[in-house]
C-alpha cells in the first residue's frame, strides 16, 4: 500500500487537516509484542475494531433484494444483504437456536427471500425476524420475536457498505469526518469494480498501516512508483525542505499506470486542479485505503485474520460508462498490482523481523512522520477502549492518518 504521507501537499486543507512536517527527532514505534501477541490482538479487536465502522464491501456486491455477502473481521462473521424494499441490513452469520452459521459461502441470493438455517432450519426472513422453526415441539414459553438475528448497524457511504458492531455507534458522517466533503466531486458511490484482487498477507494489521503511512521506502521498494510520482524517489522528503526545484510527477504524465498516460477520461466533475493532482492516497483507519487519481480510484478494504495476518481486497473502481476492458483494464491495474505486492512482500518481512527477542520496537525518522501519528492514534485508542465515546476522528489531508480527538 501507498500513501498518507507520500502525499506533498504542504498546505493546511480548507477542512483544518495539518501541515506536513517532519519530525525534530526519532521517535519510538510501537512495542513489538503489539504486532503478534495473541491477548494483545484480542484487545485490539475490541478497541479499533468492534467498535468502529469498517468498510465491509461495495453497494454493487449486494444489488438486490435477497442478495447477500458474509463478510469477516476478527473472529466475527457478518451477513449483509438487501431486504425486499433493497435497503441494507447486516447481523451476526449466527442461527438464534444453537448458533450455526447460516451461510457458509462468501455470496449468494437468499431463496423465497428467506434466511434458513442449515443446522436445523429455522427461518428468518429479511428483517432478521424469526419465522419459522420446523418440527420444533411446542412450549408455552417460547416467544418467536425473542429470537430475532442479532443486528448490526450498516450504513452506505461512497459506494462502499459500512458496518459497526457497537451497539450504539457514532453516526458514519461523523466517522467520515471530513472525507466525504473532500473527495465529493469524485462521485465514488457511482464507480464500479473493474478489477479486484484479494491477497492473504502474514503481518499485523498496523504494519500495513504504518508501510501506508510513509514513502521512506519508496525508492528501494517502488522503482515503477517513484518512475511516475518522481516526488517519492527522495524518500517522503519531497515538500518538506522548503521550495522545490524538481518536479512532483514525471513529464506528460497524466494518470498512474505504468507510463503515465490515460485511456479513459477524467471524471466528469473533478476541478482542473483535481484533474492534475495525480494522485491523492487518504485513509480511514481502521481498513479502508484509498488511492485516488483523476481518471480511477485503486480501493484497500483491510481484514485482520489473525495476530500476525491480514486479508486485503485490493479494488480498481472506474465510472461505469468508461470501464475499461481487456488490455485497457490491465493497463489500469499494472502499476497498483506491482506496488501493493511489494508492499505486502515487505511487510511479511517485517513481521518476520519482529520476533527476534532483542527487537523492542521500531524507530521513526523524520520522513515517517505519519506513522508516528498512526501510532499516537493506536495508543490513544487503547487507552480509551472499546465505545463510541473514542470514535469520532478527523483525517488529515495527503497525512492520512488522522489525530485522536478529545471526546
């Protein structure tokens, strides 16, 4: 992944999101027994990921009623689908009898828009409630609407369905803080998958983060990268030593593939200024990556699958009436696909890295600025546990990563 600070703006946004600047002196990263030990992973789950909106897929993989998809985050399985009137719903993949899964594949279309259990076959229908429970014998205290599927809150945004396991969340906009507002022109609810891969990476959710967070690794991980955004080829110092003389992309370039050109046009509403910013990479910490450029937006939905792995589903989303197809599409995938492979290629050797009994933690330089920042927010986040009352943040512009703010 790419991003946060591998951006060079280096004035404040119109929405107050900070400056970019160096750090003044090293500063420690986190312990490294946060990135595989078991308790701490369970803690974790709780604080970032229970109890925040995670983006779990896009609108178009449930487009109607009775289609479903069960996504996973941690140890929790959620089936999201669409009810007769097409509006989202999502509950735990549990059965209120004894607690089977009730789908067992990643997709599919309820039939007769009923939710049957595979176990022993009781029935909900679209709104979760409980309908049906076959050969069961009668007791005079059982009541059908006590046992309702438990219900997730789920939310669209952008295209991309959100979900959150709190009970009582804070409302997504407010989650969003100021991303919907930034990127509106950009119409990311009207573009379509054109590409997706899914990649099983064996490293801790942050690693990926923090390799996000900062392009000090870009000249030695990213030649095809730093030959398009020649920006990065001076390691995330690019914009932070005053005026500069070199140029912030390659000559001519006008997308990021592979050699700069486009074969689609821009979006429709995007500002001139927007048109020639090639790239803006954004995050909404915990799992959602975004890379946007001028003419296609290369999405990161980030899973933890366990304490020291992750699963990504890696998507190109283009508007629908310039989808790109065949060598075009492939044209547009080239350059991300290489990228976000090297990226995971190193962070499996960090996490390999990171076992040796002598390592304590890692140390950011002044380029890796946002990965500091990052590992405030994990902290602040920890202290504050699990609840709606830590989950109200603002993302910063091009730094990605955005301050904890006090509640």
């Amino acid at each position: 992944m790419e991003g946060a600070v591998r951006g060079v703006a280096t004035k404040k946004a119109a929405s107050g999101s900070a400056r970019r600047e160096p750090l003044k002196r090293l500063q420690a990263g986190l312990p490294a027994a946060w990135f595989h030990d078991p308790a701490h992973y369970r803690r974790e789950l709780e604080a970032f990921w229970y109890g925040r909106w995670i983006a779990a897929c896009r609108e178009e993989e449930v487009p109607g009623p009775g289609d479903w998809r069960v996504v996973r985050v941690g140890t929790q399985a959620i089936l999201i689908f669409r009810n007769e009137r097409k509006e989202l719903r999502a509950f735990h993949n549990t059965c209120r009898h004894r607690g089977s899964i009730l789908c067992a594949e990643e997709s599919g279309k309820f039939a007769r828009e009923r939710i049957v259990c595979p176990y022993h076959s009781w029935t909900y229908d679209l709104e979760g409630r409980l309908v049906a429970t076959p050969r069961r014998m009668p007791t005079p205290d059982f009541d059908p609407k006590k046992f309702s599927l438990f219900e997730i809150a789920v939310e669209p945004w952008g295209g991309f369905v959100f979900i959150c396991l709190e009970r009582k969340p804070v409302p997504l906009k407010t989650a969003l803080g100021g991303l919907a507002a930034r990127f509106k022109r950009y119409d990311l609810h009207r573009l379509r998958i054109g590409k997706r891969i899914v990649a099983d990476v064996k490293a801790n959710w942050k690693l990926l983060a923090e390799n996000f967070s900062e392009c000090f690794h870009c000249p030695p991980v990213h030649p095809e990268l730093c030959r398009i955004v020649t920006a990065y080829r001076e390691a995330g110092a690019w914009g932070l030593r005053g005026a500069e003389s070199t140029p912030e992309y390659q000559a001519g370039a006008r997308t990021l593939t592979l050699d700069g050109s486009s074969r689609i046009p821009p979006f429709q509403k995007l500002t001139r200024k927007e048109r020639e910013t090639l790239y803006v990479p954004w995050m909404l910490p915990p799992n959602l990556f975004l890379n946007l450029q001028p003419d296609y937006v290369n999405a990161h939905m980030m899973f933890p699958t366990g304490p020291e792995s992750v699963r990504i589903v890696y998507d190109w989303l283009f508007e629908p009436e310039h989808l790109p197809k065949g060598a075009d599409l492939e044209h547009y995938v080239a350059l991300w696909e290489a990228t976000n492979k090297q990226d995971a290629r190193n962070c499996e050797w960090q996490q390999q890295g990171i076992q040796s009994r002598e390592f304590k933690h890692g140390h950011f330089v002044p380029q890796e600025f946002d990965c500091h920042r990052f590992a405030q927010w994990v902290r602040a986040g920890l202290r504050a546990g699990r609840g709606p009352r830590q989950a109200a943040f603002q993302p910063t512009l091009r730094n990605r990563v955005p301050r904890p703010q006090s509640t």
